[in-house]
C-alpha cells in the first residue's frame, strides 16, 4: 500500500506544480508586420488593476504591432491571479526578452524569481515602469539576496531601490485623490518633437496624481494637473499645480550597459481607455526598443478582443482567473467582474501608493 501512496501524493505535488507554475500568457507577434522583439509584461500591484492593463497592452503590441509579448501575473496557491502576490512563476522569460514592461508594488519575490529581474538588470535591458512600479519591491526584515531592490533601500550604491536607481524616482506620496480627483496630462510644448508624443494628444487619466520630485537626468514630456471631477473637462485644482508625468531616463547595468527607461505615474486598467494615454505608451514601447523611426502617428491603437476594465480599487481585482483565461485575443480581459464585496460602504479609501 505505500507505493501506491507515495505514487498518489507525488503526482499531487506534479498537479500543484504545474498549476503554480501555469502562469505566462504568450501573444504572438502578426506575422505580417513582426518586428523580431520580444517583450515580458510582469503584472501584480495591489489597486490599479495591472493584471488588466498589462495583457490589454500586449495584444495590442502583438497584433496590431508585430511584438511577442508574454504576460507574467502574480498567482495564489491554486494558481490563480491575485493582485499584489509576490509569487511571479515565469520570469526566465526575461532572458530572451528585449523589452521589460512592469506594473509592481511592493514585492518581495523568492530569490529563485527575482534572480532573472537583476539579471535583466544587470545587462542593462529598457524598461518600462507603470505607477505603483516606483515603489514595486519591499522587502523590509525578509531576508534576500535582493534586498537592495526595496523602495526604501540604504544600501550603498543602491539607496531608494529599484524606483530611484532605475526608473528614477522611488514612493512619493498621493497629489490628487483616487475616485474623486481625474488627472489631465499635457505635453511639455518644446517636447512635442519627441517621438513617444507623436500623435499623442487630449490625454486624460482615472487615476488621481501622484508627487513627482524631478531629477536632473530625467528627461520630462509631460505634466499631471489634478482635476476636481472625474470628468475630461474637469476644472483644474488650483491648489495643485501641474507636476511631472512621463520621463525618460537611462541606468547603467552591472555590465555596463545603458538601459533606456520610460516612468509613467500612470496606467491603470481605466487609464488606458483614453487613446491618448494609450497612444503614448504604444510608442514608448517602440522608442525603448530602439524602434523609433517605425513610430506613425496614426498606428492603430485600438484594442484587440473585449476590454471593460474593472474600476481600480485595492484589494478590487477578479476572483476566480487563472492566466488561461486570457490565451488567444478574443477572450474578454478581464475574465470577470467577479471583484468581492468591499468591506465597507460606499467609495473605498485608496490605499498608500
């Protein structure tokens, strides 16, 4: 009776592997216009619903665009999507990729993951960095050889983590609030040359603005002016003027490498419904990659398969979605709207960051 005991829980412990480990979501480039690059969106922030906006993106990129793109979800013990999990099964993609696409907050991987991001690092590959990505690894008192990666990092060499040293800022704090206060971005006039703003305009966000202390190598696009409605006309807040946006930037990797950089303060799962907001990030993704010359104005940007996002909430992301859900470009993103019952009524609080 043993064997067959043992030959019982082993295949148990192979099931719940593969569950644990069925996690990337890989879009194929169009063949009719694939550009030969490889691009890993790594989605798991706690609020603004990442795991939307990010496999959203890449069917775009992928069909209308030529990239192949794979999506990396953070996944609970059954393997299912759950937003903020420092648990990203998937990420040896990163060692073919040519593009890092992250919308993070707060992680705290296991070493044998978040190995393959300081690789990546380290060979000084682009990235981009959505929103909470400023503040998207902490590890506190958890001991890590990775450790340097956290918002609040005092190593030497690495103060203020992977936000600061990376995409150029790290945690801040809130310029606007969530739910009551939209964000109108504008181009910085003498900027508008630049070939991520190309075709980009009337850009308007969901999510409420975030602080924005300007380094001397960030090169800023755009400014955030909090509104005082959610609405595309909303006045301005005249007690918040406009802060920086968007910026470029470079890091050096351990090898020596310069990495380019595109830092959004935005990107939310409703961010992306404006075709602006979506327009600009279509086209950092070309200029990251070295592509900007293949930037046109009027590329198409609009989405591949149903997108009727969630309204970004902590703790408001879909029960039940396992990254299967989003094979292929036609199934719906996000696979429901099954996002639990808050514990309170009426608008919830946003949470820090």
């Amino acid at each position: 009776m043993k064997q067959p005991l043992l030959s019982f829980f082993a295949v148990l412990g192979m099931a719940f592997t593969s569950a644990a480990m069925a996690n990337p979501v890989c879009y194929e480039a169009n063949p009719e216009n694939a550009k030969g690059k490889h691009i890993v969106f790594i989605a798991s922030d706690h609020e603004y619903r990442g795991e939307e906006t990010l496999p959203a993106m890449a069917r775009i990129l992928a069909k209308r665009h030529g990239f192949d793109c794979t999506v990396l979800f953070g996944l609970d013990e059954n393997g299912e999507v759950k937003a903020g999990e420092s648990n990203i099964p998937g990420l040896e993609a990163l060692e073919k990729a040519d593009l890092m696409v992250l919308f993070t907050r707060f992680q705290a991987l296991p070493d044998e993951q978040m190995k393959y991001i300081d690789a990546y690092l380290n060979r000084g590959g682009p990235v981009m960095g959505l929103r909470t990505s400023t503040h998207g690894f902490k590890y506190g008192n958890k001991e890590s050889a990775y450790s340097k990666y956290d918002f609040q990092s005092k190593v030497e060499g690495y103060e203020k983590g992977f936000g600061h040293q990376v995409l150029g800022q790290t945690w801040v704090g809130h310029y606007g609030k969530n739910h009551q206060q939209s964000t109108r971005i504008t181009i910085i006039p003498d900027k508008a040359g630049h070939p991520i703003l190309t075709g980009v305009k009337d850009i308007h966000v969901q999510c409420g603005g975030y602080n924005a202390e300007a380094a001397d190598d960030w090169n800023i696009l755009t400014m955030a002016q909090p509104l005082m409605s959610m609405e595309f006309d909303g006045e301005p807040d005249a007690t918040k003027p406009p802060m920086a946006s968007e910026w470029t930037r470079e890091y050096t990797g351990a090898n020596g490498t310069k990495g380019r950089v595109f830092t959004s303060l935005y990107g939310a799962s409703e961010d992306i419904l404006n075709p602006g907001y979506r327009r600009m990030l279509i086209n950092a993704t070309y200029w990251l990659l070295g592509l900007e010359d293949s930037i046109k104005a009027d590329a198409p940007i609009d989405f591949v398969g149903p997108y009727q996002p969630n309204t970004f909430r902590g703790g408001g992301y879909a029960r039940g979605v396992k990254p299967e859900m989003y094979k292929g470009f036609e199934s719906p993103v996000p696979a429901n709207n099954n996002t639990g019952t808050p514990k309170a009524k009426g608008k919830p609080k946003p949470k820090k960051g």
